[in-house]
C-alpha cells in the first residue's frame, strides 16, 4: 500500500514537471515583460529609494517586491509538502529485474546491473522525482538512487549528459536501471549514484547554527574544486543551468566535493535558442533576467561566484523574490548596466525603454565579509555584466586567490584533507584547452615534475 502510494505521489510529481516545460515559455515572457517595467515610474521610484537607503545584507530586513513569483512559490510549496509526506516511513525501492540501461563502467568495482537495492529513507524531493538514501542488498554499499518517472513525451537529456560524464568533480552514475510504473506506458529511470551525506548548502548551514562562518580555507578548496567541475563540463559543451549550494555535494570527512543534479543540464549549441527561465533564482546570471536565449556556458560561472560570495558572507548575495527584485538586488552591488553592457547580455533587448535610475556601483571590499583582497578580486570577476569579460572557469583556477592550494600544499595538506592528484591532476582533454601561462600556473611545478603524466580521457 505504501509503494503504491508512493508511486502516485512521484507521478505527480512527474506531472507537475511536464506541466513546468510547457509553461516555461509563458512564464519567460511574463518575467521579461515584468523586467521591462523595472523602466516605469514605480521602478524607477524604488531604484531611487535604494541610492538613499543604506546596502542591506541581511535579508530578513524588509523589502518592497515588484513582482511576486506566484510559480516558484507554489513549487516551493508543493516540494516542502511532498517531503513531509514521504518521509513519513522507509519505502522498499523494487529490484532491479528489468533491462539495464547502461552497462557498468570497467573503472567500477562492481557489475551493479546484477544488483538489488533496498530504500532507507528519501533524502531528496522536487518536481523531478524523489532521491533515496539506498542499500545495496548483495554487498552492503550504501548508495543514491534518484528515482523520475518517464514520459515518452519528453526526452531526458540527464540520462544521456551522465552516461558522459567522467570527472573526479562530478558526481558519476554507476549504474541505471528501469522499474515499471501503473501505467503500462509510463516507467521509472533509476539512477544509481555514490551517496553523500551532506550538500555544500547543508554544511554551510552547519557553521551558522553554531554562529560561525566557513573557514577561509575551506571555502577556497570547496571553490577551486567547484571551479574544476564547470571548467570540466563546459569542455564538452555543456551547461548545468542550475548550479546552488543544493546541487553541490560535500564529504566533510575527506572535504571531496561533486557537482550533481544536470535535471536542467543541456548541450549548448550555437544559434540553437534556449530558455531564459531557467536556474534558480538567487544564482541566476543577469543575462538570464534580461531574457537572454543564445546564452553559453558563462551562466555557471555567474552560478559558482554566487555560490563562492555565499560561502564566504554566510548568506546568499543576491535575495531577490521575483525576477525584478533580483536584478534590483544585483544592481545594488554592481551598480545600474550600461547600455552596452545590457546588450552584451541580450542583444536583442529593446533599448527603447531604457530609463534605469543611475545607482553607482558599490565597493566589493563593503559586500563581503573578507579581508583577503585575493577572495574580494576573484569574485569581482565572476560576478560581472558582460559574459564575455566575466572569467572563465580555467581562468579563475589560475588566479592568485588558489596560490595559497600550490605554493603552501604540502603544509596545509593535513588541514584540507585531499591528495595533490585530487587538485592537480588533469586530463589531456582539459590541459589542451588551457593557455601555456595557465598550465604553468595551475599545474605547479613540484607536481608536474614529479608526477605522473597527465590521465587520458578515453
């Protein structure tokens, strides 16, 4: 009875999905066209009000929204109930007795497709499905299943990104596996994965509670590897679109992190379009908010320098509850776009309605809760308007902010807990799209010279 329930409840989660894809294009629209307002006389009123008023960063403070994000609300809602109701009581995922999906890499210890699971308990529940916290019957191992119900009307483009997907910063599938659902033309995709205990946003949290912020070492070995993660995705061409604390994995035992969760990951093509409303919100590049559909892997920069900034101040940089007030919160730290620089986000964008109130940019030094001038410049340069000058992933890894991970490595080894293989070794595919200077830069001397030679990607 309780696996039936639980199957309803992933349908309908599967359903609330579906209906997202197709209102995607509605509500792009709808948050462009409110964007556009941000050019009205009330707008410009509150942009005004903002220069007089001092820069809040605690956003408990109280702020006059624009535009209300009924959507998200509602799926924020939806998500919180859908937990509370399966994680009421453990239940039994079913054993894996149809075809596998993909056959288990050679590198794996284990053949998985001749493997059971069992449910201990849900760790994870959205719109996509429901993430378990699993045993492996015959060996013990605990694992991950990520469990979504598949429409033969909607292709999945994160069964297909993970199968290529080979990175020691990225979370890898081991094995995938079909379960069939009540209705005979529906099914479930079962995707078996390492299993974390914590998420970046929950160990963050962890240092919070107990009125502290994350060590500045610690957020500097948890940005370099976040950094080795898109640098690694935005090679093959892809971009997660939906890079947050949430979706960052974290060992606080071994400080080993993985980017997971590519649901809204897509190749990007050139001249092919995408949707603008995508990744969540408070890490949502400005391109993004001004409608931006020929957008490029840039957008997870923007992504990763929200999430670096949060790791840092202990909260995240830009709150925004709409659309609006999103890019309000951003032209509170960067200052008012330019005109080119709006668009060099969207070049498409009707400059015709261009009267944004002139707000100066503010200095970096008062946004974050830093003294290290290395973490203060690195972030000023994920963080800027135009994709095309904000820094690339290979380009952040090369700053002097990751001096401190190459020169000083060997004593403070023991502090950071990882390998110098874990931080400096990189495939041929990854090396080839650096420059001379950043090899000779990220890849430091003492490892290069005595290390092995650099792992082929097969």
């Amino acid at each position: 009875m309780f696996q039936k329930m639980l199957n309803q409840q992933v349908k309908k989660q599967s359903e609330e999905q579906n209906r997202r894809v197709v209102t995607e294009v509605e509500e792009m629209d709808k948050e462009i066209k409110t964007l556009q307002d941000i050019s009205n006389l009330k707008a410009r009123l509150k942009m005004n009000q903002i220069a007089k008023q001092p820069f809040k960063k605690n956003k408990e403070e109280p702020t006059t929204s624009i535009y209300v994000g009924k959507f998200e609300n509602q799926l924020k809602s939806f998500q919180q109930q859908t937990i509370k109701k399966q994680s009421r009581k453990p239940l039994s995922i079913e054993k894996n007795s149809t075809k596998s999906v993909l056959m288990p890499a050679t590198t794996e210890r284990y053949d998985y497709s001749n493997f059971t699971y069992t449910n201990l308990k849900v760790v994870g529940s959205g719109s996509f499905g429901v993430v378990y916290k699993a045993k492996v019957n015959e060996t013990g191992e605990i694992v991950a299943i990520k469990k979504v119900l598949q429409d033969r009307r909607y292709k999945n483009r994160e069964l297909q990104i993970l199968q290529e997907l080979d990175h020691q910063n990225v979370l890898k599938m081991k094995h995938a596996f079909y379960t069939p659902a009540e209705n005979k033309d529906e099914s479930y995709l079962n995707v078996v994965m390492e299993y974390f205990s914590d998420t970046l946003y929950s160990y963050n949290k962890s240092f919070i509670k107990d009125f502290k912020r994350m060590p500045e070492l610690l957020v500097k070995i948890f940005s370099y590897q976040l950094l080795r993660s898109i640098a690694y995705i935005s090679i093959l061409g892809v971009c997660h679109r939906d890079i947050k604390p949430h979706n960052v994995l974290v060992n606080p035992e071994t400080n080993k992190l993985q980017l997971c969760d590519f649901g809204s990951a897509k190749r990007l093509i050139s001249g092919e379009p995408n949707i603008a409303y995508i990744c969540s919100r408070c890490y949502r590049a400005p391109e993004l908010i001004f409608g931006a559909t020929d957008y490029d892997t840039q957008i997870d920069v923007w992504s990763v320098g929200c999430v670096i900034a949060e790791l840092i101040n202990g909260e995240p940089l830009f709150l925004g509850d709409s659309a609006v007030d999103q890019m309000v919160e951003i032209v509170k730290v960067l200052g008012t776009p330019s005109k080119e620089q709006i668009l060099s986000m969207n070049k498409n964008y009707d400059m015709q309605q261009y009267q944004f109130a002139a707000i100066k940019q503010r200095d970096w030094r008062r946004v974050l809760k830093t003294k290290d001038p290395k973490a203060i410049d690195l972030v000023s340069k994920l963080l800027t308007y135009c994709p095309k000058t904000r820094f690339t992933p290979l380009q952040s890894l090369a700053h002097p902010y990751f001096d401190e991970l190459r020169d000083q490595f060997k004593a403070i080894q023991s502090t950071i807990k990882l390998s110098a293989s874990d931080l400096f070794e990189f495939s041929n595919e990854e090396a080839s799209k650096m420059t001379q200077q950043q090899m000779i830069t990220i890849i430091p001397d003492w490892y290069s010279n005595t290390s092995k030679p650099l792992k082929t990607v097969c």
